[in-house]
C-alpha cells in the first residue's frame, strides 16, 4: 500500500471508519432491510468485488437511476471503495435524456431498479458505450423480468483494498438543461468531504440522528448533506422512495425520526394532510428546507404545530456539493425569508457585473469561493472557464446581502420577470400571495403579453374547500406591492409540477399556459 493510500481521505474510507467504531450500531432500514454498520459496510465491499468482476476499475463512470432504496446506498460506497465515479441520472428523465448522460458521461455500467428497467435499457441502446445493465433491489417490489445482473448475485468475496488519491474523481452530477443541454459537474472525494465537514458543524448532523431520506438520493442535497455526512459520524439512515404525506408521516411515526429534509412543497403537503394530527410526530427534533425558501406564514404555522422543531434553510447548488449557505434555526423568523450566511468552508459575496461588493440591499449575482467547488464541467471547457470568471463561482442566482452579512435569494436570472422595462422578483410576489390564508401553494412567472412583454402571472391552488376570486387576489397584492408587480393575470389550478426532489417546475408552468 502506497503512502498517499495511508493518508487518504476518501468517501469509502469514512464508513470503513464508522463501521470499526460502531459495528452494532443501526446503520439503515429501508422495506424489511435493517443492516447494523457493520453489515452495511460489508455489503459495500461485496458489492464492490462483484463489480470489480465486471472489469470496473478506478476512474470507470456508472450511471445509477433508480429511487431511493438501501441498494443505492450500497452503490454509493461500493463505488467509492473502488474509486470509481459516480453518475447519478434523475429517474425522470426520458429515455432520449438519459442517453445524451450516458453517451456524455462514457458510462460504462447503468444500474436501474425494476420499475426503471425499460426505460434504461432503451437508453442504453440509443448510440451509448454501457457495457451493461445491473439491477438494483427496491424499497418493497421485486425484482424485474428482464434478466439483468442482479444486485444479490453481485455480492461476492471482498476483494484486496484499491489504491487511489482522494484527490481523484467520485462523481459526475448532471444539473438540470433549461437553455442547454446538461452539464456534469464534477467533484473529487475530497471537495465532497469538506462539504460534509460544513454539514456537520452548521447543520448539527449527529451520530444520535435518526435521519428519515425521501427526497431523491440521485439529487445531491438528500445524498451529500444529509446521507453522506450521516455515515460519517454514524448516524442511522431510514431510506423511502415514497415522499407522500401518509408514508413519511407513518414513518417519522414508525422509526422516531428525528430529522427530516424536505423542500417547502413537502412540508406544507404535510400540514394540509388530514393525517397530520393523528400522528405522533413528537421525535422529530431537526427539520430542513432548501430548494426554494420558506413562505413566512408556512414557517409560523410549522412552529406552531411542531414547536418542539427547530429548522434550518440549506441553500446551495450542485457545483458545491451542494451546501453554500445556512440559516440557522435562531435566525428563521429574525431573517424570515433570507438564505442565511456562508456555511464554514465557504466564502460568499454578492457581486454586480463588474465584480464588485454590491451596497447593501442592492441586487447583485452570489459568487463563492470554497474547496467543496467542482473541478470543472466534465467535457466542457468553455463553460468551465466561464463559471470561474474572476476566480470565483458563479451561481447565476441574484440576491441582496444586509449589514449582518445575511443573503436573500430574490431569483434565479433566469426566472427574473421583465414586466414593462421593470424588473420583477417571482418569489417576492410569491411570498405576498401565501399570506392569504385561502392559498395552498402559489407560482409566479412571466407570460408573453403584447402590453407588458411579459405579464405578471399569478398560478394558485386553493385549499380544500377554500374559494378565492382573481379581483380579491389582486387587491391583496396591491396593497402590499408596488404596482408594476402585481399579478395581471391569475390561473386557478389543481396542483402545481414538481421534480422528484419536491422543486417547482416552472419552465412546465410556462410552457402550459404560454399560449
């Protein structure tokens, strides 16, 4: 064994540590699986080996898209104990998506789970270089018909430790293509350990957590700020892939949870749930949102009914693995509405075009600096150096920053609505819009408009039983907005899109209603 293998740092290496500290210990349960740390982490090294007999070597890219089950966990570290790198694939992808990934990424192996089979294998065979397809168990169905290599028949004798550098490659994340196709960012096992370290100082992730994971594990922030730090300090690891309001409340019962992440739609889905109060919810002691920030009034009504909560907002993006900045659970209602501050191994600004510290509530671009950063755009060069301007990140997300320091998210550039020559913030109408106490959820976007270019569009789900008119929705806003901001046009609708991670689409939104 080399010297730099002696000092290394690497994700394999940190369950390795946790198992020899805690071999006992609850590790996971996921379905009827409960494996102790010792157990899991011996499932890791068999799993590595039966990949191994496959030709996998350190460097090799494998695509996992499968939901969320104890057998993407295995993957996660098996992976890592060969140095090889993981490329985790969003489950809703089409086919002709999830090959553009696979083709782009030079995959050699593709693991999917029974009910994404078929799309996998029609992926596989669009023009990519997968040697092959493995199966993965899921949370409770069986296994598919189509005869792949199954995960069980992969769990071999463990084989000799492998020798590489944390310095090397882990995973290839691919963030979503809304003007382009996607790009892979890239992060080496060292850049993701140092994001854990900021988890578990600024998130107080803790080895007495039992951490409940139904946002997707292919999305980075239910992987890498809260499963990942989790084996780290030896936390126990509760796995759905069923993020509905009776499943997750059953669970939080079922296992005590105490810790639980979810996007703001997520949380309000469960206090509009007629089960909420009939279960015992009282273990839960940490919540966690991010994705898109917290409507004050759904802030006040979840310490309200869950007082004994304290939360935190987790803001951040795939390029830093993802945690950027944290509001912490003192800060929620003195900063309502703000992103917070940098995290610990992160350095923050906010910057106008030229690169300069915008004047306190002006609105400039977020631009960090941290060793959590990806090492570039797997392939793409161009866009590599482009996000480095500078020398430091930038996020394309505008924001302000107070004398304290504290960073408020006003949209991404993208989503900035131009409303008659002004510029208008989608979430600070939003946030007006949810102190009707009649609206369930709310989006605000832009629609092509002769008039205005764009008119600002108010998308609204009422509560059960609820009724509101577009006059009355508008005169609220007119009160509390000035006037070019105020919705022009309002849609009523059932529900609103969302990715598996709980994230409002509204690229959908406007293609529904653009016309």
């Amino acid at each position: 064994m080399t010297t730099p293998t002696m000092r290394r740092q690497a994700l394999g290496d940190l369950l390795r540590r946790t198992a020899a500290r805690a071999p006992r210990k609850i590790a996971l349960h996921c379905g009827r699986i409960e494996w102790t740390y010792e157990e899991l982490d011996r499932s890791c090294d068999r799993f590595a080996a039966g990949l191994a007999s496959l030709g996998v070597r350190a460097g090799d890219r494998i695509a996992v898209m499968a939901r969320n089950s104890h057998g993407w966990a295995v993957t996660r570290f098996a992976l890592a104990r060969l140095g090889a790198v993981l490329v985790p694939v969003n489950f809703m992808l089409n086919a002709a998506e999830v090959a553009y990934i696979l083709r782009h990424s030079e995959a050699k192996l593709l693991c999917v789970d029974a009910e994404l089979a078929a799309v996998g294998m029609q992926a596989r065979d669009m023009d990519t270089a997968v040697e092959g397809v493995i199966e993965l168990p899921a949370e409770h169905a069986a296994y598919s018909a189509y005869g792949l290599r199954r995960f069980d028949e992969l769990l071999l004798e463990p084989l000799p430790e492998c020798d590489f550098d944390g310095h090397e490659l882990a995973q290839i994340v691919y963030t979503s293509g809304t003007e382009s196709q996607p790009k892979g960012a890239m992060h080496t096992h060292e850049a993701i350990i140092w994001e854990y370290v900021s988890c578990l100082v600024d998130a107080e992730i803790a080895h007495e957590d039992r951490i409940l994971h139904a946002m997707p594990l292919y999305h980075c922030a239910q992987l890498d700020v809260f499963l990942g730090p989790g084996v780290y300090v030896g936390a126990t690891h509760v796995i759905t892939a069923r993020p509905t309001p009776d499943n997750l409340l059953a669970l939080i019962e079922h296992h005590g949870i105490t810790s639980f992440f979810a996007p703001p739609t997520v949380w309000i889905s469960l206090l509009r749930s007629p089960l909420f109060d009939r279960h015992d919810l009282s273990t839960l002691r940490k919540g966690y949102y991010g994705a898109s920030i917290m409507p004050v009034e759904v802030l006040r009504e979840l310490q309200r009914r869950l007082p004994d909560v304290r939360l935190w907002n987790l803001y951040g993006q795939t390029e830093i693995a993802p945690l950027a900045t944290i509001l912490k659970p003192e800060d929620q209602l003195r900063k309502p509405g703000s992103a917070g501050r940098a995290a610990l191994n992160v350095e923050t600004r906010v910057v106008n075009d030229d690169g300069i510290d915008v004047a306190v509530g002006e609105i400039g671009e977020i631009v960090h600096r941290s060793p959590q950063l990806l090492s570039g755009y797997f392939r793409d060069e161009e866009r590599s150096n482009a996000a480095f301007a500078g020398g430091w990140f930038h996020s394309g997300d505008l924001a302000t920053i107070d004398s304290e320091g504290y960073i408020s998210v006003v949209d991404r550039k993208k989503d900035v609505i131009k409303s008659g020559g002004e510029n208008v913030a989608s979430r600070e109408v939003e946030e007006v819009l949810y102190g009707l106490p009649t609206i369930s959820e709310a989006a605000v976007i832009g629609l092509p408009d002769d008039r205005w270019v764009e008119a600002v569009t108010a998308i609204v789900v009422l509560r059960e039983g609820q009724s509101l008119t577009e006059s009355e929705l508008i005169a609220h806003c007119a009160g509390k907005l000035a006037r070019f901001k105020v919705p022009k046009r309002v849609i009523f609708t059932d529900s609103l899109p969302k990715n598996p991670s709980g994230k409002l689409l509204k690229r959908e939104l406007r293609h529904r209603f653009g016309a």
